[in-house]
C-alpha cells in the first residue's frame, strides 16, 4: 500500500509544501515547494496583516491545492507558526483561507511545533541514535530562539526565548546607529538573556552541536559553501572575520537579497552556545516542521512504534524539571507506574480524551515541584508553576489540565473552592476528576514515599476495581490512607476500589 501526503507550513518568510509517497517502510519526497511571502515584517512592525498579504497568502495556497490535486494526495495538513501567532486578525485570515481554499490550518503553539520538527531527526538524520545520546540543539527562528539538549537517549533540558531574529535585527540596527562595533554588543545582550542556563550546559557530555531554524540555509550556502559540517575552527575565524570587518562579506550577502542582520543573529546565537561546549564541529541540519507533520501522519496511520522514543521526550523532560525542583522521583515515578496501571484497565470501559495518558503522566512527575520554594500549602504553589511550565509538546490548554489534576490531588476536599480553579473551563472539571482520582489512589499506595507497594493486576470486575498487589514490608501506612482516599474514586466512577495483597 502506497499513501500519498502533504504538509503545508504558512511561515514568517515563506510558505512551504511537501508532498510525499509512503510505502514499503520508505518515505519519497514527490514535491517540495517553497514560496517567499514576507508575513513576519509585517506582523512584527504593525501587528497585523493587511488584506493584500492575505490575497497573496491566499493566491499561494490555491496554487498547491492544484499541485495536491495533480499528486491526488490522500492527507495533508496545513499549520502556521510564529507570524500567525502573533497576528492580531489571525482567526478571520484563517476563516477567509477556509473559505477561499477549502484548507483548514492550524496556528500551532511554539511547543508543539518544536516537538513535530523534532521527530523528523528520525527520518532526516542518519544517526540519530547516536545525537540522541549527547548533543546541544540550537533552532533560531523569527520569533524565538530555543534550546534542547539530549543526554543517553533523553531530552533533558528544552527552553525558549523571546530572541528571534526579527527581534534582534532591530537591536542591531538601533545600537549600530550608535556603536559601528555593534556584533559585540548585541551577543552580550544575548548572554545577558540566555545565561542563566549556561550551568546545565556547561560539563555535559555533548558530543554533537546542531543548527536548525529558518536561517540554516542561507548560512550553510552564504557562509560555509554549502557544507551542512563545519569545523569549530573554521567558525570560529568566520567570527572573528565578521567582528574585525565585515564590510566586503556585508556587501555580497545583501547583493543575493539576504537579509544581512538576520544572518548575523543566527551567527552570534550560535557562537555564544558553542563556547559552551566542546564539540570540534557543527552540524548544519535541514530538520523542519513539514517533515515532522508527515512523520505524525504515517504515523498515525499505520500505527507505527519508530518514534516512540521521540513520543516520550515530553515524559523525560517533565521528569529532568522535577529532578531540578528536588521532587522525591522514586515517589513520582513510583505514581505513575502505579497510576498507568489503573488508568489502562479503567481505558477499556470508561472513556478518556486522546491525550489523558501524557497528562496523567505528567501530573504524577510535576505534583510536588511546589515544595520547592514551599512546602506550607505547596498545592498552591505547584499549581502555579506547573501551569507555567513550557514542555515540548504541550499546549498551554494542557499544561493548565495538568496544573488542574495536580491540585486535585493533592487537595480533592478544597479543590472547587480553589480560586485558581478560574482559569480553568467547566467542561473540563469531569476529565480533571476522573485522572485525579486514579492519581490520588496510586499517591495513596505510595504514603511513605518507600515504593513498598507493587501492583501485579488491576481488573474491574462486576462493578468493583481490583487492586492485586504486593507489599516487600509492613504497609500499615499505605493501608490507612488507602482507605481514606478511595472515597474520592468512589465518587467520581460510582465503583468500588478492592485493594488485596498476594
């Protein structure tokens, strides 16, 4: 079986198509379209996009539904990213697109865009097992910049910052106007934004320094000859050759058309995270977000397990920021082994949203990270950072979901009367009962934090749920609390919880 997909991707410089055919385990690029349409200016100067962009955003879109056509593609789906964002009138662009195109596109939240692209490394980067195992990933953007890093197969750290180009071509322009060395000035600048994370870099075994983002190309073909692997040695003179004098390299890059002081962002970002490490080399990748957009596809639709180690990175780094807010993790993790145990066996006769599991997952990592700064009503406290965490992955809906469930269990008596509930939206309250509840009960398993209790079989029979499991010591206080949290199971699945010990 042959499928064909596309995936369109409205960006701040351009709008891009691929369309591809999947079989045979392989994937074959059939088109690969890329059309300029500045919508970032426009957006970052005035907020909005007038209604000749549209028409021209428009004309480009009916072009690749023709291509679409011609291809007879079976699925696509189109996004935007950062400019759309941004846009003032972006809901009634995106309602005139479906109008005139029949195109449903999505804005997508900076995480979840990040953690799409991400997944393409699978397809795109031949050994990606081994990046995986030690590297810095360095994406600059028009509206961001944003920082990975992977260590023995897991992503550990992920952080984004207000710095995209747009942003600093401005900077660079008012202070050249008063500085003619201004390189300097606006990479100190960047330090001053970005250094509160040099210590979780710093003596880290990276073996590998990734470049992605939308500048990646014009610096591979304008700096570097088209190489995708430079040497640090070879960066590191194009630097000091820019911050000497730039005058003659300024003049050819802006004779092609390329924005000079965006390419100029990409470079002083870059060399401020390489001094970081000691990688002896750069790697130049064309990882993007319409690769990663067909990787979900295929993914979906043949229920593939090849990015399954990807599918857990939002698990892994919730699990680095709890070890960062000293969070018991035997305790957590403990949770939500137990926690997975009775939600799947719940799964097969109550019914749960798509994403329950991750937010289930993710409540049991993150529920005490308020201890942190304090532990007197630390409920509270971990409410409010957890619903202000930014994980790859996770919208800012779910990170409130998963702000929501924490609350409610650790507190399920007071949860209604909390104010913070305000942000939360009514129809969500049932989804938030019905994973606290599983929650609480695990939590209550755990009581003295010693993992003394492991569940063996969970199976609702005849409208009781039963717990099968084993204690490696005295479980007097897992049982005293067992008792009193099973009331809120009960009152949410209207079933009875049967704790009984083998």
């Amino acid at each position: 079986m042959n499928s064909i997909y596309s995936a369109i991707d409205l960006g701040s410089n351009s709008i891009k198509m691929k369309i591809v055919q999947y079989g045979d385990s392989k994937i074959r690029c059939l088109e690969n379209i890329s059309k300029e349409v500045d919508i970032g200016e426009a957006v970052f100067t005035k907020g909005y996009l007038e209604h000749h962009k549209v028409q021209e955003i428009i004309g480009i879109l009916q072009y690749f539904k023709q291509v679409m056509a011609t291809y007879e593609v079976d699925r696509y789906r189109a996004v935007a990213t950062s400019a759309m964002r941004f846009t003032e009138n972006s809901q009634s662009i995106l309602e005139l697109i479906h109008m005139k195109t029949g195109f449903k596109v999505e804005i997508l939240e900076d995480t979840v865009e990040k953690f799409i692209t991400y997944k393409s490394i699978r397809d795109k980067v031949p050994d990606y097992q081994e990046i995986r195992q030690g590297s810095l990933l360095v994406e600059l953007n028009t509206g961001s910049c944003d920082i990975s890093m992977y260590l023995k197969n897991k992503l550990v750290m992920n952080e984004e910052f207000i710095l995209g180009t747009k942003i600093l071509k401005n900077l660079m322009k008012q202070i050249e106007a008063v500085q003619v060395n201004y390189l300097p000035v606006v990479e100190e600048f960047i330090e001053a934004r970005t250094s509160h994370i040099f210590r979780l870099i710093r003596n880290k075994k990276i073996r590998h320094y990734l470049v992605v983002g939308g500048e990646v190309a014009q610096m591979k073909s304008m700096l570097f000859g088209g190489r995708a692997q430079i040497s640090r040695e070879d960066f590191e003179a194009l630097y000091q050759d820019i911050i000497t004098d730039h005058r003659e390299l300024r003049s050819r890059v802006e004779d092609l058309g390329v924005d000079w002081y965006e390419l100029m962002a990409t470079v002083l970002v870059n060399h401020t995270f390489l001094s970081l490490v000691k990688t002896q080399a750069l790697a130049l990748s064309d990882i993007n977000l319409r690769d990663g957009i067909i990787a979900e596809l295929i993914e979906k639709d043949y229920s593939l397990n090849r990015y399954r180690i990807f599918n857990e990175d939002m698990i892994f780094l919730a699990t680095s920021i709890a070890k960062r807010y000293k969070t018991n993790l035997p305790h957590a993790k403990w949770i939500r082994k137990n926690s997975l145990v009775i939600y799947r066996e719940m799964k097969r006769h109550y019914p749960f949203e798509e994403r329950d599991e991750v937010i289930l997952q993710l409540s049991a990592l993150l529920h005490e990270i308020g201890k942190f700064t304090r532990m007197k009503d630390y409920m509270n406290t971990s409410f409010s950072k957890v619903k202000n965490l930014s994980i790859l992955g996770m919208t800012e809906e779910e990170m409130r979901l998963v702000a929501s469930v924490c609350l409610v269990m650790i507190s399920p008596r007071d949860f209604k009367k909390n104010e913070n509930l305000l942000l939360v939206r009514e129809d969500q309250m049932n989804r938030i009962f019905k994973l606290g509840a599983i929650l609480t009960l695990a939590d209550s398993l755990d009581k003295s934090k010693r993992q003394k209790i492991t569940l063996l079989k969970v199976a609702l029979v005849e409208g009781d749920l039963k717990l099968e499991a084993r204690a490696r010591e005295d479980a007097t206080l897992e049982n005293w609390d067992y008792e009193q949290k099973r009331r809120f199971f009960i009152n949410t699945y209207g079933i009875h919880p049967r704790l009984e010990y083998r």
